[in-house]
C-alpha cells in the first residue's frame, strides 16, 4: 500500500463519519423520556374545562365546533388511581389508572395524535388549532390507562399515540386530547368552587329549579342552554333579523313549559335539557 492510498482511506473513513453524524443527527429520535409512576402531583384537583379547540383545516366532518358549549365547563376530577368527568363522552370515567409520563416534541405529538387529512398537507401542527399560548417545542404528555387499557382507547391516529392524553402546560393549564379529535383546555379550580345553574339557587322558586340546583349535571346543562340561546339571540340581533327572534323567543318559552313538566324527574330533564341545547346549535 502507497502512502497515497494511506491517505485516500484516512479521508474516506473520516468522510464517512461526518455524514453519519451529520445524517444519523437528523433522523435520530426526538428526544423523549418515560417514565412509568403514580399519579403526578400537578395533576392532582378538579379541573374545568375553559376552552374547545378544532384542527381548522380538518376535511372530514366534526361532531363537535371550535367553542363547543356541550364541552365548556365541564370538569374532571384527578385523583391517585381515578379520573372521572362528567362529560357525555366518557360515562365510565378511568378507574384503576396509572401514568405513563412522556417528554416529546410538540410536532410529533400532534402529528401523530389526530387524524390525516384527505386532502392537502396531511400532517397536523399545534398552529392549527388556534391555542391562547404557545407550547414550545417540547411538551410533557400523561398517557393514561385504566385497568391496563388505554383512556378512551378509540381516540387517535391509526399506526400513532393511541387514547386520551393529558398535556401538562402549567400547574394550572391542562391540555386533554378529547374524542372527534377535540383539544381540551382545563384550568386548575378550587375544591369548593361551586358551578350552579344560570339563575340564583336562592331564588328558586319551582320544583323543577330546586332539581336543577340540587344536581351539577343539569345546573351545567342549564348553564349551556342558556349561553347558546344568548348567543344565538345576539347573532340574530346582529344580523337584523326581527323574525329570527320573535320565533326564537317562542320556541324557549315552549321549550320551557316542555321542561317544566318533567317537574324533579332528573332524567327527563336532563334529556329534554340536551335536546334543547342541540336544536339551539343546530341552528346556529
């Protein structure tokens, strides 16, 4: 072997190790971190959820809207072993849970999260749900599971993150990966925080408003039907159309004679409640 030779296989090995470093940098994993333990202390109080968010270039149709009043306000309940909720979604809560915590980045956690597009670019960014706040390019997820399954183990992408995941943003902000692939914001609430309905309890003056203050479930369904009537009312007025309004204002007083009738039986009201709040949507 001539030195020339020597030198030639010198330079096509240190080549060879800069391209690895150079190509095996960036396709190596991003960074992420498990670990498998209790319930995390930041996670643990009641939680309610303040907003709704949508992938707003999702091409598929949508159960739920960006702001979705049958999800606001709703709340969870995060203790050692137990999650429950009282939204329609979850009716069984996660008993038995454990977490498996995870440090991942933003991008690949909502690239593999939600749901492909038909259509255009496939891959779904954290931008493109419209949040308040920024999350940086490196997140800390919860995936939990109840009873060695996942949390709601139909949410997400084929081939991706499977189930319900909970995104600590603060000890105060929650992020929750909901079903009809929903982002869920949850602030931190006291324990003795109270959510009534949309009228004084001390008021009351009807069995049928005595029932509603006595349950969270239908002072929370109150509250909704309320919020969408309004909204719907003031969508109307702005939009000029007296007609819109008068019928409007005719329908809620049917609606409340219809719902007066149920008197204390819980079911029906809440039935008669959730029928009411998804006509008002409907509408909108």
């Amino acid at each position: 072997m001539t030195y020339r030779d020597f030198i030639k296989i010198l330079v096509s090995i240190y080549l060879s190790l800069i391209l690895s470093m150079v190509y095996g940098g960036c396709n190596a994993a991003e960074p992420v971190q498990d670990t498998e333990r209790g319930l995390p202390e930041e996670l643990l109080g009641q939680w309610q959820v303040v907003e709704v968010h949508i992938d707003h270039f999702a091409t598929r149709a949508r159960q739920y809207n960006e702001g979705d009043r049958r999800l606001l306000g709703h709340t969870f309940s995060i203790s050692p072993n137990l999650i429950v909720d009282d939204t329609e979604d979850d009716e069984n809560g996660c008993a038995e849970a454990t977490f498996s915590l995870k440090k991942i980045s933003a991008i690949s956690l909502f690239r593999d999260s939600f749901a492909k597009r038909l259509t255009g670019d496939t891959e779904v960014q954290p931008g493109d749900f419209g949040l308040n706040f920024s999350l940086g390019n490196i997140v800390e997820i919860a995936s939990v599971s109840c009873a060695a399954q996942l949390w709601n183990n139909g949410i997400g992408a084929e081939n991706g993150v499977q189930g319900s995941w909970i995104l600590i943003h603060s000890s105060e902000i929650l992020l929750i990966h909901w079903y009809d692939d929903v982002l869920l914001v949850l602030k931190k609430i006291s324990a003795s925080t109270t959510s009534g309905p949309s009228y004084s309890c001390q008021s009351a003056a009807t069995k049928v408003e005595t029932t509603v203050c006595s349950s969270a479930e239908l002072s929370l369904l109150d509250r909704s039907v309320n919020a969408a009537y309004e909204k719907y009312l003031r969508d109307l007025n702005s939009s000029g159309d007296s007609s819109g309004k008068i019928l409007l204002r005719a329908s809620q007083r049917n609606w409340i004679k219809k719902r007066n009738a149920c008197d204390t039986d819980e079911k029906c009201l809440s039935k008669v409640m959730r029928d009411r709040l998804q006509k008002i949507l409907d509408h909108e």
